[in-house]
C-alpha cells in the first residue's frame, strides 16, 4: 500500500481509542493461522466467462465518463483499506448510504476453492457502511484499470462499480464503490452461522477466509471504525475454528 494512504489513515486514529473501545477479538491470529494452507492456483474456473482486456476497457471508460467533477474518489469497506492496488492518496472516513458490508458471493478461486467454496464482501443494499474514502491517483486510468483488473474478473459481473452518496466531514460527495449484482448466480444471503461455517473452512491462494475477516476487522479498528455484525461474526468464526479443529 502506497505510505500516502497509510499515513493518512493513522492521521484519523486516536491513541487508546480502540483498546478502552472492546476487548480484543476472539479471532486471534493464531486461530487464523489454523485456517491457512498452501493452496495452488488451479487458474480460471472452468465454465466461467472471464472478462478481457476490451472487457476491463469498456467498465474503465464507462466509469470515466460518469465520474462526478473534480478528482475521483474511491470509498474502500473491506480489502481495499490495505490493498488498493493502484496508487490513492489522501484518507478520510465516510459513511456510504444505503448500503451495508455483506460477505454475499460466493467464490472458487481466491479465496476458496472449486471443492471448498468461500466466501467474499461487497455492498449490499440497505443500511449505511463505514469507511474510508481516498483519491485514486494520476494516472488515473493506468490506477483504476489495476482496480477494476483486482475487483472484477468475470461476466456477469458479480462485483461493479457504481458512484456512491458519503458523507465526510467535510461534507457530502460522490465516491466509487464496488456493489453486489444480485442478479448474479455467484450471490448468496445468508445466515451467519453458515457464513462463520465457510469462513472457518475455506481457503485459496490467496488465503482463508477467516485471515480475510480478521484483517478487515484490523484494519477498521486502525481507521476508527467498528462494524457490529464483523464483531459478531468473528466470534462465530473463532468458535467454529476451535469447535472443527479441537481446542480455541
């Protein structure tokens, strides 16, 4: 992650906040350690149609050309706050309207599986989300191609990109956020103990699950940000970690 973002984001922290907040979290890094293994990338998920490079061309300029004016912003919720890809710059939190974290697709590849399917977040619709908004940097298309390339890799898409109402401190503005298409086979609603069920087993080459919850969590609480039902569900992936594999 470019220092730029992480120094702006440890700019909004106040020292002692998150530890007179809560107790620390019942997903510990070694309870996430127990979900890792080494997982081969067996490539693109056979039946799938994977987008290219006239694909990623067409989403980049159609975001483009509805961008609001002024510089583009970008409202990361889950593994963009330490893993933008392209460069950002800048950091502030925001709370986007009418849409909510939601571990809602289910995925093969990543961060599960064609045997162990897992599960990954995206904005759903209702509620509101907190998190932070920074400003892609230039060159702009070189930077948002890289995200659209890391956020989107199949038609239809299960993850897209729509401009989004937050709210800052500064005041009201337009960020681009990546949302759930319900109309997507790969779409789930789920209860939480089914989704603590296959975040506690399931993992890819990029990782599990579990370190996929834990490090989003982390990375809030750095930003200043608590989300109840992350809270919640840790503490049924933790209990589902020690309840599968013996002991917590």
């Amino acid at each position: 992650m470019p220092a730029s973002a992480g120094k702006s984001r440890q700019g909004h922290d106040r020292p002692g906040k998150a530890a007179r907040r809560r107790a620390p979290m019942a997903l510990t890094e070694e309870l996430v350690a127990r979900t890792l293994r080494a997982v081969e990338d067996a490539g693109p998920t056979p039946g799938m149609i994977h987008m290219v490079d006239a694909d990623y061309a067409r989403v980049r300029g159609e975001v483009l050309a509805s961008a609001p004016p002024g510089p583009l912003k970008l409202f990361a919720y889950g593994s963009l706050l330490w893993n933008p890809v392209g460069e950002v710059r800048g950091g502030e939190r925001a709370v986007a309207t009418g849409w909510h974290r939601s571990f809602c697709f289910t995925v093969k590849r990543f961060r599960g599986t064609v045997e162990e399917p897992g599960l990954m977040m995206a904005l759903d619709r209702g509620g509101q989300c907190k998190g932070m908004v920074f400003e892609i940097a230039e060159p702009l298309a070189d930077n948002l191609d890289a995200l659209l390339r890391r956020e989107m890799t199949i038609l239809p898409a299960v993850n897209v990109p729509r401009w989004l109402h937050v709210r800052t401190a500064e005041g009201p503005s337009r960020a681009l956020g990546f949302v759930v298409n319900p109309a997507s086979p790969r779409y789930v609603r789920l209860e939480k103990a089914d989704i603590a069920a296959t975040l506690a087993r399931a993992a890819g080459h990029w990782g599990s699950g579990a370190q996929y919850l834990f490090e989003t969590i982390r990375h809030l609480d750095a930003c200043g940000i608590r989300d109840r039902n992350l809270w919640q569900l840790q503490e049924l992936v933790a209990r589902e970690i020690g309840r599968v594999q013996g002991g917590v």
